[in-house]
C-alpha cells in the first residue's frame, strides 16, 4: 500500500471510532442526536450487506494519533460495457488540527491502491465540496440529474384500485431483477444484487428510525402480480418533502409504479410541497410530470483504478438511485 512512510492504515473501531463519531456528528449527524448517529452507524455494519461491505477506516500518524477517516464500500458496476468491482469512498474527514497537511490525500491515495490491488477497476464518491480537490486524483464528475415531479392530474378522488401492499425482504430478489432490467442499455451504472437493495432500504428506516419520532418516515411498498413484486417505491418523506429514493416497474412504462405513488400521495391530509427523484433518463411514469430538473447536493465523481479505460458518460446515459449515494 502506497502510504508515506510514517502513516498507517486502521480498521476505526474502538475508542478511535468513537471520536470520529463525536468529530463527524456535527457534520453528517442528519439531526440526529449523538448517541443515535453512533447506533445508526453501527446498525449498518451489522446489516447482511453492510457486515461484509462497508467498513471505516483510518489513517494513524507517527504519533499514533489518528488523524483522517473514510468509510469504503465493495460495489460493482457496469462501466464501458463491463462488469467489474468499484470502490466506494464516503465520508472522508480530517480532525480539524491535522488538516492541510495531505492527511485526506494520503487516506484517498492508500484507499485506492488496496482497492486496485483487490481488483476494483472504478472508484467512486459523492463530493460535497465540488470537483477539484478530488480531481487531482484522477477522479471526474458524472452527471446525475435529480427530478422535481408533480402528479400529471389532480390526485384521485380515490386511491387508484392496485394490489398494493408493504414491501418484505422476500421481494428482493424481484426488485433486484427490476433494477437490472431498467439498468439495461445504461452505460454506467451499479449492479444491485438484492442483499444490496436490502441495505440501501434499511439504511433509510435506520435513519428513519434513528432520529426524532415522525421528523423521517421512509415508506415501501410493492405492486404484486402473480404473487411477486411487479413494481416498487421507497420514499423517505421529510415533512412535505418526498424524495423517491429508488423505484421500479416490470412494465417499462412505469405505468404499475407511477399508480403506486398516487396511491401513496392519496390518503387524505398528505401534503407534498416536492416529489424528488434521480430517476433514469428514459423513465417516467405516465401520472407524473417533470417541473425541473436540477444538479443534487453532491457531484457524483469516478475515477479509473489499474489501468481500466473508464469514460465518464454524458448525463442522459447515467442511471443512478439517490438510495446509492453514499
Ligand atoms: C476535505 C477534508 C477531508 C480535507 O482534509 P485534509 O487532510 O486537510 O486534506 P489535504 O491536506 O489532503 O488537502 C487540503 C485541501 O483540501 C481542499 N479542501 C478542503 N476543504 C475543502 C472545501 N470545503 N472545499 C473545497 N476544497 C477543500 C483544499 O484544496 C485544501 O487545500 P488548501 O487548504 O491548500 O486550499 C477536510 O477539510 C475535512 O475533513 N472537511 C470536513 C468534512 C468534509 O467536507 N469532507 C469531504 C466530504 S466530500
């Protein structure tokens, strides 16, 4: 691993994870309160996909004193018409007296050599301090569009008649089936296996659950046909906030789900100001229509790792769900 001499690489854990959470809780805290972000921290770890991949680490300095963090994802993704393991590197953090001495470098540096040598062709993050500092390390923006929908009609009188009910974790496996089909034909985009899509709704109720009764509420629900999921919705509802942080529809025509997110607007005193969504670029339900579309909170980036010749698509060819941003 290509670290400076006197820098070491740690799994966080410990005392030292501790002060990380208590350093990043203003930070990434979500409003929740200290103790609830080290559980909601911890309840990801134990997750079937997040105990196998998702860790934090950090970087220990000459002095023994650990001075940068990042937690690393195992992904996969199709990039340029291939099937290969990407790096995921999330909530990159320097304690505040070490900074702008190269620690988050040397942390970025080391983090993509051990990735590279573990076979991951790609890295990716989500910047929330714009491009440049990560472009020096080869990473480059990919553009993902977030949606800012209305219904196409004035909500039902009554909620549209579909199977409708609680999505479980025996849906899965269809949902997963889903996201590959829509996936087709996009050039870059993540490979869901379904333990993965376990993790990226429960990370939601953890968040949901974590933090002050009513102030997040994360719905999902499915459409059954034939006794299988047909089509889904997660939504993380904010007060009158509603991002769909991912959907799905057998039907290309997004026709079963777009009914479900009427159905779900529909139960008397539900007041949506915003339906947000990274939806696919060919993909809207017909009871919905596009107000704008706007640039997210954080730029998505990726780099190339051992060679793999990587083009950053254009924005119509990026299919990304808000639930895989990290
Ligand atoms: C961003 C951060 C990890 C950098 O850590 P660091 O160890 O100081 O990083 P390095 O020494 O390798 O590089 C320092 C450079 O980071 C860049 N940088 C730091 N904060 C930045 C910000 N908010 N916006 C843009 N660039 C920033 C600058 O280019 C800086 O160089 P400069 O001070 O000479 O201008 C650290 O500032 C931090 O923990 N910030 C709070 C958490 C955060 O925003 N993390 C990034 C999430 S995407």
């Amino acid at each position: 691993m290509s670290l400076e001499p006197s820098f070491s690489l740690v799994a966080a854990e410990g005392a030292i994870l501790e002060e990380i959470l208590d350093l990043t809780h203003p930070v990434w805290g979500e409003g929740l309160d200290r103790a609830a972000y080290g559980r909601y921290n911890a309840a990801q770890l134990r997750t079937p996909w997040g105990s196998s991949h998702l860790r934090r680490v950090a970087l220990i300095d000459e002095e023994g004193r650990w001075v940068s963090t990042a937690k690393r994802y195992d992904l996969r993704v199709r990039a340029g018409g291939r099937e290969v393991p990407a790096l995921g590197i999330g909530a990159l953090f320097t304690r505040p007296e070490a900074r702008r001495r190269g620690a988050a470098s040397a942390l970025l540096r080391a983090l993509m050599t051990a990735g590279e040598q573990e076979g991951a062709r790609v890295a990716l993050l989500f910047s929330e301090i714009g491009t440049r500092y990560y472009e020096r390390f080869g990473f480059r923006a990919v553009p993902v569009t977030q949606t800012v929908l209305d219904l196409a009609g004035r909500p039902a009188a009554a909620p549209p008649a579909i199977p409708m009910r609680s999505g479980e974790s025996t849906d899965l496996a269809s949902i997963a089936e889903m996201n590959e089909g829509q996936a087709k034909g996009f050039p870059f985009t993540l490979l869901r296996s379904p333990e993965y899509v376990g993790f990226a709704i429960a990370k939601k109720r953890l968040l949901a659950a974590s933090g002050a009764t009513g102030r997040r509420k994360v719905e999902f629900f499915v459409v059954e046909e034939g006794g299988r999921a047909a089509a889904y919705a997660v939504v993380l509802e904010v007060g009158d906030r509603w991002m769909v942080t991912e959907c799905g529809d057998r039907d290309p025509s997004g026709a079963r789900v777009g009914a479900l997110i009427e159905a779900m607007l529909s139960p008397p005193g539900t007041k949506v100001a915003r339906i947000l969504a990274w939806l696919p670029p060919n993909f809207l339900p017909p009871q919905l229509r596009v107000l704008w579309r706007e640039r997210p909170a954080v730029t998505m980036m990726a780099a190339p790792l051992g060679g793999f010749a990587l083009e950053v698509p254009p924005g119509n060819q990026v299919a990304w769900w808000h639930a895989d941003a990290f």
